[in-house]
C-alpha cells in the first residue's frame, strides 16, 4: 500500500483558513503520532485521512489534522474560486435593461436607484 503525499496543519493563516505544510519525508513520523492519537493502526489512520480534512489528527491540539495533500489542494483551489467569484459577484450590479452584471463602475450616468448601465442610456 503506497502512502499519499499528506500534510500537516500547524494553525489558521492569516486569511483565516487553516495553514498545510507538507510532511514530505516526515510522513512516517505524522502517521505514528496519528496512530498514537487516535489508537488506530496505520490502515486505520489512512482510513480517517481519506474521510476527510479534519478526520486524522497527529496532536491534540485543535488544529493538529493531517490530511491527502492532492486531495486537500483541490479542495482549497475550489474554496478559492468560490470566495472569488462571491466578491465578483459583490462587486457588479445587474443592468435592468441589457440584463449584464457589470462593474458597479458602468453605472455613472444615471443614479444608483435605476439600475441601468452607462451602455443603455
Ligand atoms: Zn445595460
């Protein structure tokens, strides 16, 4: 059985998401503190760390997960791309006339309140 490239958390990041550093060749060690933690056998540990980021814990301090490190990017690239596009979306207004969501920008000519952008005035 090959292990997965893991990571381990060391706390929250300063954009309040929870900070991962790769085990690399420490993998090992984070996977005999996690049997430890948890009294699992190494299949066991395994087993938490493919359930999910906050399932295998190598301390037990609140932040102490490890988790599959592809699995654990993927996740953090889709969290990213959702935040995104949430404050694209904040940042446009819905033109009543053409029906685009525009920059907040492209509404100067008319007040705010008619919600029609500078291109269908
Ligand atoms: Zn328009």
């Amino acid at each position: 059985m090959t292990t997965p490239a893991l990571q381990y958390c060391i706390g929250s990041s300063s954009l309040g998401g929870l900070q991962w550093v790769d085990c690399g060749d420490r993998a090992d060690e984070f996977i005999a503190k996690a049997m430890a933690v948890h009294g699992a056998t190494r299949e066991g540990v395994m087993a938490l760390i493919a359930k999910g980021p906050k399932s295998a814990r190598y301390h037990t301090d609140w932040y102490a997960y490890l988790r599959d490190k592809a699995r654990g990017e993927a996740a953090d690239a889709i969290a990213r791309d959702r935040a995104a596009s949430a404050r694209r979306q904040q940042q446009t207004t819905l033109c009543r006339k053409c029906g685009q969501h525009l920059p907040t920008s492209r509404f100067t000519t008319l007040p705010a309140s008619a919600q029609t952008c500078d291109d269908c005035v």
